[in-house]
C-alpha cells in the first residue's frame, strides 16, 4: 500500500512535509518521494495530513471496545490505541468475585463484562488482553488497576494493608507487568481505592521499572495540591514516572503544581479532554462517604432509612449541574438535567436522586458541569493543553444512553477547534501532544513515529474540515474529517467507513 500526494506529520514536532509513504505487512516500509514504487492499493492524500495514529491515555472502552460503534467513534477521530484499565478499576486481575465486584460498581463507566473475554472464573491480565487481541478495530493497552488488585486481597475493607496484604498485591503487579500491562492505575476518590495510603501506593510502583503511575488524584480543582503531594511523595519513594489522568480545573493552580513537581525531578505528564464538563458515577458526585457504595445492598438500606435526609439539603447548588447519562431501568430520565427529571417524576429533585440510586442499585451516571464553566474555564483548558506535559485523553465513557461528548468527539476537537480555530497547538505539536508523547509515556516504542520499521498505524485527515460533530445534546455523533485510518497496516477506515477490519493487537511495552 501506498499513502501518496499528502504531507507528513511524522511525530518529531518537524512542520509537515510533502512525502508518501509505503506499507507492507504491518509496517512501514519506506517514507519519501515514491512516484514509480508499484503498490496493490494507493490512498490518495492530497490536500490532506498523513499524521500518526492517535493514542487515547484515557479511556474507558473496556467492556465497550467491542461494540461497532464505539470503534467508530474512535477512528473517525484518528484513535488507533486505547488506554484502558483506568482510575483503578476494571476487570482483571482478579477471581471471578473481584471481577465481579468491578464489573457491578463501575457499570456506568466501564460497562458490563467484555463480550470478547472468556467469564465465570478467575482473571489474569494475559487473558483479558487476549479476548481484545485482532478482535476489535483499534489497538488496546492495559493499565493495572489498583483498586481491583486491593478488593482481590482485601474486599471492601478500609483497613491500613498489612504487610502480608501487600506482598500478595505485589504479587499481582508483577505478574501483570510481566503479562504485558503497560502501568499502575489508581482511582482515589472511588472504592475501594481511596482506603490505600501513599505508602501502599509506592510500594505497588516499585516493579513499574519505567512505565507509569497513572492517578486519578485524591483531589482536583481548588484542592488539587492534596493530591499532587501526594504524587510527589508517591514518585520520590517509588522512583515510578507519574501520570495524572484527567488534570482539570483552574490553571493558575494546576499548572504551579505541575511545574513544582518538575522541578523535584518528577517524571510527570498529564492527560486533559477540551471541554468544561465532566462524567462519572453519580454515587461518587452525591454521596457522602459514610455510604457503603462498595456494597449495593447496604448502600440501597441506607438510603431508603431516611438517615441522609440532612445531607440531601445541602445539595440544592448541585442538582442543575448534574445531567442523568446513565439510568438503567429509568432511561426517560437520560439527557435530562437532575432538576428536570425531578419535574416529570413530580418530585423535588433530591428524592428524584434517592429513587435513582435506590431502582438503580448506585448504577447511575452522569455528566456534571464544573463551576468555573464559561470564559475562565475555557481559557484554563487551552493553558493547560498548551502546557509540554499534556498529552489527550477522552476520558471516554460509551455505555451511557445519554454519555459525554467527549468519547465521540475530543480528539477531533482538538484539531478542529484547538489547531485550526484557536492555534493552541501547531499541526505538528498536536500529533506529538496525541501520539509520540503518549507512545513514550506507556513504552508503546515502534508506534511513535512514522519512521521506515514502525508499525503503520496511520491517520489520514483534512485539516479544513475536521471537526467535532457530538454535542451535549446529540453526544453520539462521529467526528467528521477523518476519511482514512490503518491500523497494524490494515485499513479499518476507507472514504469515511468501516471496513469491518479487526487487526487492533493487545499492545505490551516494546
């Protein structure tokens, strides 16, 4: 195959140029001018950009990876590589009653048990990463998820890790590692994560060897210099790089902490999406820590007593901002904020929460505005992509009736509006930011650049027309501009559409 007539962004941050490039197999076979090159298949590229393919470091397509859809959705974005096993949580490793556990609590972000993956019993990293491997359209790496590790050794339990507790999560880290996990994930403000201190944490990083500690911290926004202490101290004790995943809030307090933990020799980068609202379970948003969430049937008890009735009353700022995503059982409610699913149901808002958390079982999700949403939150976006750590992450969440944007639209968003509209970034400083950075950041080695010996993952777009087509109200709907992709070689977009080609490969550190 040959990409002919487009100009190169090969990963370097080089400006673009005008080069074709050859593929066989699954690599890239030579890059220059290759006018009299015989090849099966030529893609015309003219006028367009032939740009690596785009790594998500944030995404939550475990179990929704599978789905036709959403492996649209990434391509026409130009994703070729998800990062999965994010904020702590997913299904492996751990026996069938851990999976389980993950699979129940975080439902409105992961989805349900992968269809692709073997269930009912114990769950190795290995076998996880063999159900997506030449399964699906886009590549998939693993991060392992602390909180899954932690309920496997110790349950629900907010008990200090004994040092036996310890041994036996090391032990999952290391046999993870060697499975092919490409990091440690932690998830801090969900369960059953949030019991681990920060010696448990860097004890875990120690084997990570060079790959990263990726955290969603203890604390963001105007609190987010709790959580990048404890980073710090987690990094010096361990030695472990660190990712921050999804580092959101105003600039003038993130970006100082980010630079002061530069300057203390931490190996930090962070993931951010371009929008101003964010997306999660609503147990997390609404509930006080004193409810079980990490255990439905208690959580369902404690809120049908009546006990929480004062802290319902201190949420009444809360409810406009808060948008139902997810609502198994009570879809009627999905894309309506708090306040006017309240208003249908004929009921003050609060009760309408306790009602869907209780019919629910805590499997609710939803989209949450940030305060600072308006001129000076959209201005600390742009600060905080334009700063050299920053890498994209959608924090895509697709098992949502009614999800966040994000997932359908942030990578083109970033080229559309941050490049083209804003010139946050130059051409060439967007594909480093959304694929050779992340590729160093997870020791994916050969799918960095668009270099002779590289694996062709390849995205081919036209920097007029590429743009975010999903909104808050239509949030499903694909990226245009985004005509070609290859993945492993193999083409998965042609003119726009699928081609029911599946050569995304479990991605192991090279």
């Amino acid at each position: 195959m040959i990409i002919s007539g487009g100009r190169l962004l090969d990963g370097t941050g080089a400006p673009p140029c005008r080069a074709d490039l050859a593929i066989t197999g699954d690599r890239i076979a030579a890059v220059g001018r290759l006018d009299d090159v015989p090849a099966a298949t030529v893609i015309d590229a003219t006028g367009r950009f032939v740009a690596r393919g785009f790594v998500d470091c944030h995404a939550h397509g475990d179990a929704a990876v599978f789905d036709p859809s959403v492996q649209l959705a990434a391509v026409r974005q130009g994703v070729t590589t998800f990062v999965l096993g994010q904020d702590g949580l997913s299904f492996a490793p751990g026996s069938a009653d851990t999976v389980a556990y993950a699979a129940r609590y975080f439902a409105a972000v992961n989805g349900p048990f992968p269809r692709g993956v073997a269930v009912g019993g114990p769950l190795t990293v290995g076998e996880l990463l063999g159900g997506y491997d030449r399964a699906v359209a886009v590549n998939t790496a693993y991060l392992l998820p602390h909180g899954t590790i932690r309920y496997d050794v110790m349950g629900p339990s907010p008990a200090a890790a004994t040092r036996d507790d310890l041994a036996r999560m090391l032990a999952h880290v290391e046999r993870g590692l060697s499975d092919g996990a490409v990091g440690l994930s932690s998830g801090l403000e969900y369960l059953p994560g949030r019991h681990a201190t920060a010696d448990e944490l860097a004890t875990l990083c120690e084997p990570l060897g060079g790959l990263p500690y990726v955290t969603h911290m203890r604390a963001y926004g105007l609190m987010a210099g709790v959580g990048m202490s404890e980073v710090v101290e987690i990094a010096a004790r361990s030695g472990a790089a660190v990712h921050v995943s999804h580092l959101h809030g105003p600039a003038d307090v993130l970006l100082p902490l980010v630079e002061e933990a530069l300057g203390e020799d931490v190996d930090l980068t962070y993931d951010t999406y371009p929008y101003l609202r964010a997306s999660t379970i609503l147990a997390m948003v609404v509930l006080p820590p004193t409810v079980p969430a990490a255990e439905p049937g208690r959580a369902v008890e404690m809120l049908g007593s009546g006990e929480l009735d004062a802290w319902w009353q201190g949420l009444a700022r809360t409810w406009p901002r808060l948008t139902v995503s997810h609502a198994p059982g009570l879809e009627w409610a999905e894309g309506l904020t708090m306040v006017e699913a309240a208003e249908r149901a004929g009921v003050e808002p609060a009760e309408f929460c306790r009602r869907l958390l209780v019919e629910t079982r805590l499997e609710a999700g939803c989209v949450a505005a940030r305060p600072d949403e308006g001129p000076e939150g959209e201005e600390s976006v742009r600060r905080m992509l334009r700063h050299p750590a920053q890498t994209g992450g959608s924090d895509g969440i697709y098992v949502s009736g009614h999800p966040h944007p994000r997932g359908f639209g942030a990578f083109a968003r970033f080229l559309g509006r941050h490049v083209r509209e804003l010139g946050d970034w130059t051409w060439e400083q967007a594909v480093v930011h959304l694929a050779s950075h992340p590729a160093r950041r997870f020791g994916l080695a050969d799918r960095g650049l668009l270099r002779a010996g590289f694996v062709a993952d390849v995205v081919v777009f036209d920097p007029g027309t590429v743009s975010d087509q999903a909104t808050y109200d239509a949030p499903r709907t694909p990226a245009a501009g985004v005509d070609d992709v290859l993945v492993s070689g193999a083409r998965v977009l042609a003119g726009g559409e699928p081609t029911g080609a599946t050569p995304g490969r479990a991605l192991r550190p090279s």
